[in-house]
C-alpha cells in the first residue's frame, strides 16, 4: 500500500493550510507526516463512482425499469473495475477482497437481464455486500439503510439508499414507500 506523505514546513506559531496535502506551519524543520489520518474521511474517487452507480441502479429499481435497471448495473460493473485496491485504505482493503467478486457477479447479473423480477432477487445480495463496503467506506453524505419486512419472498431485504425517505426498489409503485430506515451511517 502505498502511504502518502504530506510536508510540513515550520516557522513560528502561526499554521496556514494552502493545500489538503501539504500544510505550512513556520519555524526551520520540516516533519513528514502520514496522511491518512486526513484522507481517511474522503472517498476515493472511483470507489465513489461505485456508490452512485448502486444509487442510480436502485433508482431504476424503484421505477420498475428493467432495461435502464440493466443500463445502470453496466455502469456499476465499469465503476466496480476501474478500483484500484492499492488505493484503498486498509479497512476498506480488507473488506473490497471479501466483496468485490459477489458485488461483481450480482451487477453483471443484473445487466444481464431486462427482467426486472431477476433483477430485484440479485439486487438483494448486492445490497448486502455494498453495505458491508459502505460501512467502512464512509460515502460523503449520509447513508441510510433501509428495510422490507415483506421484500424477498417475506424473508425482508435491505438497500442503501441516499434520501432519508422510503423508495422500495423490490416493489416500486406497487408499495412504494413500505419500510423504513433501519441505520443512517455517516
């Protein structure tokens, strides 16, 4: 993995930040610093992309829209490949290894399909493992975790979901708003 490094410049008592990655402060030594600890709250970019794609796919679930639904899992299945791990912080590391091949295999089962039914039953175990990711991951914004009691054949289901308000992606308009927010992660 590899660190990066931010410089910091000493000169009397006074700090001013001009750049997330390097920090004046004054006197005559320069500290090199891990920046971990200050990138550990941002995303990476391109795991980023992975999130708003899930959102975009569950966005179509909800309109009942097999075939942008299918679109869309393209789109994650790009996103999903375009990580770099090496990039990746060691928690969110760890957890990519146990995910990404099941995350991989549900997106492009769903674009495989127009059958928005097939989709959905996919869409309850890339929920799973994006939660898993999500939850080490930290997205930019709050994310909230929502469930079906009667998703699934009435064994319920989950979703992530970017909006507070219930958009059931396994029923759409048939019952839109049946379930609730189960955890908000921050």
């Amino acid at each position: 993995m590899i660190a990066m490094i931010a410089l910091f410049s000493i000169s009397n008592a006074n700090a001013t930040i001009t750049n997330p990655q390097s920090v004046n402060l004054s006197i005559d030594k320069q500290i090199v610093l891990s920046t971990d600890a200050f990138e550990s709250n941002k995303i990476d970019s391109k795991l980023n992309a992975v999130f708003e794609n899930y959102f975009l796919l569950k966005d179509e679930l909800v309109k009942t829209d097999g075939v942008t639904a299918s679109a869309k899992a393209k789109l994650l299945s790009t996103s999903l490949s375009a990580v770099k791990m090496g990039e990746l912080s060691k928690d969110v590391h760890k957890v990519w290894m146990k995910v990404m091949k099941n995350v991989m295999a549900d997106a492009k089962g769903i674009s495989a399909t127009k059958d928005v039914k097939a989709q959905r039953v996919l869409f309850v175990s890339l929920s799973k493992k994006m939660y898993d990711l999500v939850k080490v991951a930290k997205f930019q914004t709050p994310v909230y975790y929502q469930y079906c009691p009667m998703a699934n054949n009435g064994k319920g289901a989950n979703w992530l979901s970017k909006e507070n308000a219930v958009k059931n992606p396994y029923y759409g308009s048939k019952m839109m708003t049946c379930g609730e927010v189960v955890e908000t992660i921050k």
